[in-house]
C-alpha cells in the first residue's frame, strides 16, 4: 500500500516530478488523516490500517487538515 500512495517518511524525498499535488509544507503531521498527537514523531493512519507513519512523512493521499 505503501508504494501505491508513494508514502516517503521524510516528505523531504517526495519525488516532485511524479507527485505534482505536493507542495512543500505538506506532511502527515498536518494531514487531516493523521491520528497522531499534536508534536508527536508517529501516528495512526487509516490508510496504513494498523500501522503508524512518520510525522513527517507524505504519501499521495494527503488532505489538509481543516
């Protein structure tokens, strides 16, 4: 699932060319999908069911947080 979302932990290495919805800034930490606390280094994702992702990683699903 990983691969299919293009899920880097560190958005950093977020490949511009072939995901052009990023932009810098974005990342799972402030992501509306994001479950893990305010500050915290990982949390629950449920597109990653059952597994955490690094706060500051970005996968093609990222949705701002409102």
């Amino acid at each position: 699932m990983a691969q299919a979302v293009g899920y880097r932990s560190n958005a950093v290495n977020v490949d511009k060319a072939k995901y052009p919805k990023f932009s810098t800034g974005q990342n799972c930490g402030n992501c509306a999908l994001y479950q893990g606390q305010l500050g915290s280094v990982s949390g629950g994702c449920p597109i990653f069911a059952g597994k955490s992702v690094a706060s500051t990683g970005w996968c093609s699903a990222y949705a701002k947080k409102g």
